[in-house]
C-alpha cells in the first residue's frame, strides 16, 4: 500500500500519519461478507455464548471467544472444503466468522451478571425480558462504537495495542499460511469434554476434592477446609488469566475461607444467640456455607464494589481522553465522504453511514423506553431510565472500548462499569423519591437492574466490537462489512440467550417440601397471585397440581425469607423453590446430589447494592469491612478488583485457576518467553479449547435434568464402592492428567507449531 496522497489526507484529515500494511491490501478484491461465513459465525457465537454464559454463572467472568472461533472457522472450512470441493474460505470471510462469533461471549457476560438478579428481587427471569435487554443493548453498544473507530483503532494504531485483538489477527494469518494451531484447540475440546462428561454426567469420579484442616483432636484452623473443584474450565481461565491475577484470585479466597471464616468460627464458639445478620442458627452450629452466606458474601459484595469504583476512578484520565477522541472524531467523520464526492473512500476506510448510527441508535433508545417488561415505559422512571442509559451507555462504550485496546477483552473491567451505573442509578431514584417525584417500590428495583442490565450488555458489545474491528484493521478487512456481521451475531446470540439462561437455572432448580425451609405462615388473598405454575424437579413426576407463586421481597414478611414459594388454594405454603442460580441447596430431598449450582458473584452483587440503596437494609458493617479491606489493598499497590471476586468466590473455584496461571508462568519462564510470544503460546490455544469443552460439557449435563430417568442411567456412582466415590484421590489423578497435558503442550513438547505475528507481517518479517 502506497502512503496517502495529500490530496487524500486532505480530505480526509482523519487518516493516520503513519503507514500502515495491512494483510491483504487495500485494493484487493476477494470474498468477505458472505452467507456462508455469517451463518457459520452465528452458529458458533450461539454455541461459545452458552460456555461463556456457563461460565460466567461459575466464576463472574469470561474469556474473549475470537480466538477459537477463529481457529474453528479456518477448520470448519478447510474440511468443507476438502470433502464437497468447494473453495476455500478467504481470510476476510474467516475474520467475518470471528467477528460474528465474538458476540455471543459479550452479550452472555452482560446478560449473566445481571438478569439472574432478577430472582434476589422478587421477579420471574422472563425469557422476553431477557431477550429484550440482550438485543437492545447488544445493538446499541455495536452503533455506540462505530463512530470511535478512526479514534481509537486508526490514529492510535502504535499507542493501542489490543493484544487479543492482535492475537487473533495472528491466528488468521497463520491459517491462511497454513499452521497446526486448530488440532491444538481441538485437542483441548475433546480432552476437556470427556474429562468433564465423566465427572459431571457420569459421576466417575468427584468434582470438588476437600481436605479438612481442623482436626479430631481440636488442633489447626476450625471450619478450615482446602477445596478444589478440578474442572477442566477452571485451570483453562487460570492458564489465560495469567499467574498474577490468578495469584490476586486464590489470595482472596485463602483471606475468606482460610481466614475470615476460622476467625469468625474461634470467635463465635461461646455465643449462646445468633450473629446478626444470621437470625436461626448458632455460629458453632453453622457450615462453612453457613458461614459464607451469612457474613463472607457481604464482606466480598463490598470489596467487590469498591474495587469496582477504585477501577473506575484510576481509569477517568483515560475515560475523559475517550470522550474528546470520539467527539473530535464524530466531528470529522464526514471529510472522505462529503468532499465534493471527487476522493474515492478506500476499502478499508468504509463505515456503516453516520446516518444508521444515529437514527439506529435512537431508534433503540426508544424503543427501550417503551418496554413495560424492563421497568421503563412512558413515565418519569422510563424517561430518567432512557437518559440514563443514553449517557452512561456511551459513556460506558467509550471506555471500555479503549480499554480493550489496553488490557484486552477478556481483562476489561465491565462489572466495574455496571456497579457505577446501578450506584448512580440507584442514588438516581433515590433522590427522586425524596422530593416526591416517584414511589420507591418493586417497579423501581425492576427498572434500576434493566438500566444496568442495558449498559453492562453495551459495554461489553461495544468493547468486543472494538477488538474485531482491530484485528480487521491488521489483516485489511472491510470496517462496514464487520460491523453489519457483528451486528447480526449480537442479534442471533441475543435471541437464543435467553432461552439458555432460563434452562441452566431449571435445570438444577431444586423444589423442595423439607418443613425446614417452609416458613410458618398462610399467603392471604391468594387470589391476587396471578401466576400459576406446576412443580418441576424430582417432584414433578408425582405431583400434578397447578399452584399459585408467591415471590417474597426481603423483609415483606417477619421470618419468611426472600424467594419463591409454591401456594395452594387456601394460601399454605406447600414448596419452596431454590433456584440453581444463586441457590442454596445442593441436594434434593431424596439426597441425590444438585451437579449444576451457580455461585454468580457478581450477579449477587447487583441485587445487593439496588436492595442496600433503595430498601436501606444492608449488613453495613460488614460490606464496609469488605470496602477496607479493598482500599487496603490498593495502598499496597495490590489490585483490589481480583483480589475481591476471590473473596466472594468459594476457595474451591479460586484454587484450580491459581493452578492455571501457575503452570502458565512455569512454562513461560522456562521457554523464556515475551509477553506477546505467551499470548499466542499454544498452551493458550489449548487452554480455549479447555474452556470451551469443559462449559459446553457442562451446559449439556445440566440439560440432562430435564430427563431424569436418562440422568440416573447415566450415574456409574451407584455401581462403585463408596470407599471410590468418597476418595479424593480418582479425582486428583485425572486433574493430573489435564494439568500434565497442558504443562507439555504448552512447553512445545506436544503439538508444537510455528506462528508468526501480525506485528511481523505488517514490519516486513513475515
């Protein structure tokens, strides 16, 4: 490629100073936008939506899908290809593949850390509301960002590096040269899959192993226990997360499990009542998770938030240098275009139109507003809502986007993002309730968690979009053709989200008549509960009977906890519905195990903050004890944000990532690699197919509860000795096996394959 002409660089004034090569040049014409790659990328952005979703229910955060859905694409076509004859896929119709794919990822975090809340406010998760938040906001964050292209990816090429953006532009490159990079992937899906199947259908062997740190003899840490649940998934997101954040992670959970909860176990032996907030039982008589839903939850809720906020002001230099890059550029977008119609626009300069930015994006701000299902509608909370996801939605688009460009997707702080706008939200409709504008009631709650909802899903899309625009940019893709694939990938993910959400919490959704968790008292006027439902889980097959629901909001009644209950007619309460999001039991009546129970930090989080603001019933104490304990940890210059979800998580989550990054900074440091050479390492690659199988795996074992005779088929358990079923060790050694295999693949002993960079493309040396 030339360098720009004057007269070009005069009309358009936005173009950079610095040449810049791309793959494929710019006067190339070769297929892109085609039937084909945009239905294979929906297909795959449908799939990596659901593990992400999975995913971020397990542990409260993803990992970026671009990379293998790359690697799939070129895969997928070269077979096609090999078996009917057809073509081969061009590198620009892989790259349309991936950014197609790359939406389902974003839109599952989005929708996954807030929707779920619903069920902590006393609401249903309506498929057509969660559907409505993942479309609309999914759109809306990809139109949001268009305009700050030439902004963040064109003039700021050398300054914004987008590592896994620039990572993904090396594995389409390498595809088209040839490589071995997809067996690598493959690889890890099959290994990850079976391993799991075993463990989580089959229950060949345990997923969480525990050793007990307090002895019979009253010696060592009481309540302490040294858990891991050896997924597969899990040491994947460790071995891409990296050893530091992994370190932060597993530090906070030896704080919380290794610690805090032996303390408050010493401390709490003598007491004769219970510790508030804990109203029924005894300290010395609570579990460890007792102990964890009583007190640590709140610690970690606060530490969480305040991370959050910390992340949030550290990044405002950042966040008002976004803002005047994407004002200057929406000011100058219009000089290759309009001047005169005499400079042609080249190929790689090509966005979709100004004008379907802005009337698209009005269109879908409207149309938000108008959704009675989301809380909104034509009334003075629906028109603050609208303003509210206007300004925090761009403003919200703009950072994430340039942080991506920063620390890459999967490391973007959009949960930080989220809290700010559900605090100021919150605060938002507080005010207003105290000059009389608005009644503070459930409708209220409902519209705080959609504007929320609305912007994470934004954030989330918009910083993805960024990173798919970036890679195209490397390898000389079209802008306006990526920007309508990942506009119908947002759209077909969105649309089959929802539906996932909804059957990963049925599925392991216990209905439970223990009197335990029954309380005393009769629903009156069950008349007025107009939703009916019949009951699901074990009893479903014995119990045919319609029963009124009855969603309990915290405190609406003395001693009758929130959550959902099943009614009969005369108002008695006959089951109490523990959902697998969030849920407490782990086991049905029967004692047959629950396999599929979310812990979901942070969706949690966002129901606590909407209660504590508007309701003013929060354990303040302790989510301040959580916020010190953040703020301490940045004075140390520690970074408080990964340190707080390990917190929050169970120490059994946090410890198989720590094994992660550990055997990724072994391998690093003995290949001696560079930052860039370990972000497209092949135990990288691996580690996606891991996660990728492991959570697919997963989702498919949930999905086997809505068949239980099949389900009890599939349980070898009962055909073992139970000396096997209770050892930890089955359970350790085929951990070992995925951990070995991970160490060798990524030392370059296994599946080993030579890889070169987009850097080196563009610099000549490839």
């Amino acid at each position: 490629m030339t360098a720009p002409t004057k007269e070009l660089q005069a009309a358009a004034p936005d173009m950079p100073a610095v040449e810049h090569k791309p793959y494929v040049p710019d006067n190339a014409s070769m297929h892109e936008l085609t039937w084909p790659a945009v239905v294979v990328g929906a297909i795959l952005g449908i799939i990596f939506g659901a593990s992400s979703l999975y995913l971020v229910l397990k542990v409260g955060m993803t990992v970026s899908a671009s990379i293998p859905v790359a690697v799939l694409s070129i895969t997928l076509f070269r077979m096609f290809s090999h078996i009917f004859g057809i073509r081969r896929a061009t590198i620009l119709e892989n790259n349309i593949v991936q950014t197609t794919g790359s939406a389902g990822e974003s839109i599952a975090f989005g929708v996954g850390v807030t929707m779920p809340a619903l069920m902590l406010l006393g609401f249903d998760m309506d498929v057509t509301r969660v559907m409505t938040v993942g479309v609309l906001g999914g759109l809306l964050g990809i139109l949001m960002m268009i305009p700050l292209r030439r902004a963040f990816i064109v003039k700021q090429h050398r300054q914004l590096t987008y590592p896994e953006g620039t990572a993904c532009a090396d594995v389409l490159i390498v595809g088209e040269q040839g490589g071995a990079t997809a067996k690598t992937v493959f690889a890890g899906f099959g290994i990850a899959f079976l391993h799991k199947f075993l463990m989580a259908a089959t229950h060949f062997w345990k997923d969480v192993v525990g050793f007990n740190l307090y002895s019979a003899t009253g010696q060592g840490l009481k309540k302490g226990v040294l858990a891991g649940e050896l997924a597969p998934e899990l040491l994947g997101v460790g071995y891409i997360i990296g050893p530091r954040i992994a370190s932060i992670m597993v530090a906070g959970g030896v704080l919380a499990y290794l610690v805090l909860v032996p303390a408050i176990a010493f401390v709490g032996e003598s007491l004769q009542s219970p510790l508030a907030p804990a109203t029924d039982k005894l300290i010395r008589d609570m579990s460890v998770g007792d102990l964890r839903n009583n007190y640590i939850l709140y610690i970690g809720a606060g530490a969480v938030t305040t991370g959050g906020i910390i992340s949030m002001i550290q990044a405002l230099p950042l966040i008002f240098a976004s803002i005047r890059s994407g004002l200057r550029d929406l000011a100058s977008s219009k000089g290759a275009r309009d001047a005169g119609g005499t400079v042609q626009v080249p190929r790689t300069e090509r966005d979709l139109s100004m004008r379907v930015v802005l009337f698209g994006s009005l269109a879908l701000v409207i149309a938000l507003a108008a959704s009675p299902n989301l809380g909104l509608g034509l009334s003075i909370p629906g028109i603050v809502g609208a303003l509210l996801i206007v300004l925090f939605g761009f403003l919200f688009v703009t950072v994430s986007s340039r942080l991506t460009g920063e620390v890459g997707s999967s490391s973007n702080p959009i949960s930080g993002m989220t809290v700010a706008t559900l605090l100021f939200t919150c605060l938002a409709f507080l005010l207003l309730s105290q000059v009389h504008l608005l009644e503070l009631n459930k409708g209220v709650t409902l519209t705080a968690l959609s504007i929320a909802a609305v912007v994470c899903v934004a954030a989330s899309n918009g910083g993805t979009t960024s990173q798919d625009l970036k890679t195209g940019f490397l390898i000389g893709a079209t802008p306006r053709y990526q920007q309508i694939a990942i506009l119908i990938g947002a759209l077909t993910s969105a649309l089959v989200i929802g539906v996932t959400l909804l059957l990963l919490n049925e599925a392991s959704t216990v209905y439970t008549k223990k009197k335990e968790y029954l309380p005393d008292y009769r629903v009156p006027d069950v008349k007025q509960l107009t939703q009916t439902q019949r009951v699901g889980g074990h009893y479903a097959a014995e119990d045919s009977n319609l029963y009124h629901v009855w969603h309990a909001s915290e405190g609406e009644v003395q001693d009758v906890p929130a959550g959902k209950y099943l009614v009969d007619d005369a108002g008695n309460i006959c089951y109490m519905v523990d959902p697998a999001i969030n849920g407490k039991l782990k086991e049905h009546d029967d004692g047959s195990p629950v396999t599929n129970k979310f812990d979901a930090p942070k969706t949690r989080l966002m129901a606590l903050i909407i209660d504590g603001i508007l309701n003013q019933k929060l354990p303040w104490g302790l989510v301040l004890l959580g916020a010190l304990i953040a703020i301490t940890l940045e004075l140390c210059g520690v970074p408080s944000l990964p340190f707080a979800v390990g917190v929050y998580l169970p120490l059994s989550t946090s410890t198989p990532i720590f094994l992660g990054g550990l055997i990724r900074w072994a391998v690093d440091k003995w290949k001696n690699r560079s930052a860039a050479e370990a972000e497209m390492s092949p135990g990288v690659l691996l580690s996606s197919g891991y996660i990728a199988g492991g959570a697919i795996a997963g989702v498919l074992t949930a999905f086997f509860e809505f068949a239980p005779k099949f389900n009890e088929s599939l349980n070898l358990s009962k055909h073992f000795p139970q000396t096997w079923n209770d050892s930890n060790w089955p359970s350790v050694g085929a951990f070992a096996v995925l951990v070995i295999f991970l160490t060798l693949v990524g030392s370059d002993l296994l599946l080993k394959s030579k890889q070169p960079s987009a850097r080196a493309v563009e610099d000549g040396e490839a």
